[in-house]
C-alpha cells in the first residue's frame, strides 16, 4: 500500500497533480508512440487517440487511484483496476510494456511539471505509478493463465454475416485452426483485430452478442468515420479469417437466484442480449426485467432474439423506449420513473455515457445499491475521468 513517505506528499501534490494530469497525458502521448510507433499498429487505437477519449481515461484511472490511496491507504480500487485490467488483456499488453510507460510517463510529468516538481514529488508519484502498475501485471496474469491457450489472437473464420437493424451487422464466426477454445460468459467481449487499406492493424472490443461458451457471434454498429467497423461491415465476407482474442470482461452475469434488470441504449444492447440468451437457454426461473430505448424499432440491432428470449422467459418482461414510438412503447429516452423496479434487483447496463450515467442515478435513487450495479463501457472508460 501507500508508504507514510509518500502519503502525505502524494494528498498535498493531487489537486495540482489531477488538474495538471489532463495536459500531461497528450504528451506522454506523443513521446511513446514517438519512441515506439509500432504500438499504433494492433495496440493503441488511433481514433480513440485522435478523440483524446484514450488521453482522458489514462488521467482519470490515475486521478482516481491516487485518490483512492490517500483515501484508503490500506486498499486497492479493486472495480477501476479489474476493468482496466481485462482490456488491457484484451489487447496482450505484457509486463515490460510498464516500464515502457513509465519511462514516457514521467518524462511528460518533469516537463509539464518542470517548476514545481521535486524528488520527493517525483519518488512519491512514482510509488503511485507502480503500485498501480504491479496491481494491474498481477491481474492480467491471472487472466491469461485461466485461458485454454497461451496465444494472443487466433484465426476464426466469418461463417455468417447479416444485416442486424438499420446500420448494424452480426458476424457469426467458426474455429480456423485447432486453437484450444476458452468458454465465454455471458456479456464478455473480444478484441477484434483487422488490417485497414494502408495496411496498419487496429483493435476494438465487441460484446458477444449471442451464445455465450465455446461459439463467437459479435454485432457491431456501422460507424461511417471510424476505421474498424467499416472493415468489417464493407470489406469482410464469409469466408474470410479474422484475428480474435480470448474472451474477457469482468460485467458478467452473477449467480443467484435475485432479480435481474438489462437496460441498454442502442448497439448496448449486445452484452446485455447476451446475458438475456443464458438465462433463456438454461430455463432460469430468475425474474427479468429487460429494458431497452432505440431510435426507432427498425433500428434495434437485436430485436429479433431479445424478444424471442423474453417469451421463451416465463418471468421475464420486456420494456421499449422509442423516439419514434409505437403501439405499447414509451415515448422518448428511457427513464427509470416509469418502471416498477423488482425489489433486490441487480442492474446491467450498457450504452452511450451519458445514457448509463443517468439510468445509473436513477436506480440509486430507486433504492439500487451501486455495489448491484454493473456497467459495460465500449472503448476508454472516460466515465472515471468525468
């Protein structure tokens, strides 16, 4: 944990530290992938880079963990380190590539920092850096050794490719080689690797959308100015191979026997379909109460299967928010308000930020402890930075 040296150092240095953080992260930045370009071919994301989402969730997982060491100097952010820790593992970072961003780190630090800063501001911080740093090495240890196998991406081959709403595609793929096979639970997602027309590689996360276990299904939203997904929506075929990684996620579906809420916006609503096809496949017996807002119902990516799994759920319920809306939806943006929510109830949630952080809100004001709130965030977490 934090030493007694570094602590009071460490509380003294976080106002300047946290307000200076959103400008020291672009240059540390621009030193790695300086230094070490070929993170930018199948590691980092250029459109997350070219947003500044990647700058803005690096600063606030750092913010948020020397926070939570002045705080709470006997334990760990256990939550913000998990779900760094799978997407890190989603990616195959490894345990040198730490010291590598130190390196860049704390040189952006000194130069952002060049008037203030001193050794023992320096020692304390990196105290901080490592800390975090050996927890996540730990972690993602820990997650790779669990897997069937030891590689980071294996072929699969596209056995199915088919429109899923207005603008989204489900891809059902198959094993391309003999790959040892690690089961997926319910709302994991897995990195996808393609290579773009100028011949860089680059990676998204996507939630499985349909089995969980030994098959791979994902659907994707078609995002015209990204560089992915028009890949895949354009350029893919059956018949193609793509790159895919292990599965990974820590929003998974609990054990137990409580009521369940899955509420999505949008393409959010894969890890959650996903989550709603297990508890229709083993017959559970769990209440379910499915919500889901979309623009219009043409839109719904998976429509289809969600409402089929709902009927199939003999306690489950389906609620529908639509901005065009029809015979037995609600009109306009989801709102708790308008749903009974089960007593004792566990929430899933997954769609755009600022849909998951008033849905959020709301099931705490309902009553919804935050420790029974699970959230899935596609791309950087910036929610720890907002």
């Amino acid at each position: 944990m934090l030493s007694d040296k570094s602590r009071p150092v460490i509380e003294a240095t976080l106002p300047l530290v946290g307000s200076r953080i959103g400008a020291i992260t672009p240059k540390f930045y621009a030193r790695l992938f300086a230094a070490h370009p070929e993170l930018l071919d199948g590691v980092f994301s250029r459109s997350n880079q070219r947003s500044g989402n990647q700058q803005q969730a690096l600063a606030g997982s750092i913010a948020t963990f020397a926070a939570h060491l002045v705080n709470n100097p006997d334990s760990l952010p256990e939550a913000v380190l998990s779900r760094i820790a799978h997407r890190h593992a989603s990616l195959g970072i490894t345990e040198p590539q730490y010291q590598v961003v130190y390196e860049h780190l704390f040189a952006a630090i000194a130069e952002d920092l060049a008037d203030v800063i001193t050794t023992e501001i320096a020692e304390a911080w990196t105290e901080v850096y490592w800390l975090m740093a050996d927890a996540l090495i730990k972690i993602e240890k820990d997650l790779y050794s669990i897997q069937a196998n030891s590689k980071m991406w294996s072929p699969w081959r596209v056995a199915a490719k088919a429109p899923a709403g207005t603008g989204a595609m489900t891809f059902t793929l198959e094993p391309a080689d003999d790959t040892p096979i690690t089961p997926a639970l319910p709302g994991q997602y897995v990195s996808v690797k393609v290579k773009l027309p100028e011949g860089l590689h680059q990676v998204r996360q996507y939630s499985l959308s349909g089995d969980a276990g030994t098959s791979r299904t994902f659907t994707t939203k078609l995002d015209d100015g990204g560089e992915v997904s028009p890949v895949l929506h354009h350029s893919v075929e059956v018949g193609d191979v793509l790159q895919i990684s292990n599965p990974y996620g820590e929003i998974t579906l609990r054990e137990g026997e409580g009521p369940i809420v899955l509420a999505s916006a949008g393409i959010g609503c894969t890890p959650t379909a996903s989550i709603l096809r297990s508890l229709a496949e083993s017959g559970s017996g769990r209440r379910v109460l499915v919500l889901h807002a979309e623009s219009t119902l043409d839109s719904w990516a998976l429509r289809g299967q969600m409402t089929d799994d709902v009927e199939r759920l003999e306690g489950a319920e389906l609620k529908l928010w639509l901005e065009e809306p029809r015979a037995g939806s609600f009109e306009g943006f989801m709102s708790l308000r308008e749903v009974d929510l089960p007593a004792d109830a566990s929430l899933y949630l997954c769609g755009p930020l600022p849909f998951m952080k008033n849905i959020r809100n709301e099931a705490i004001n309902a009553g919804i402890p935050a420790t029974r709130i699970h959230y899935e965030v596609f791309g950087p977490d910036i929610w720890l930075a907002s």
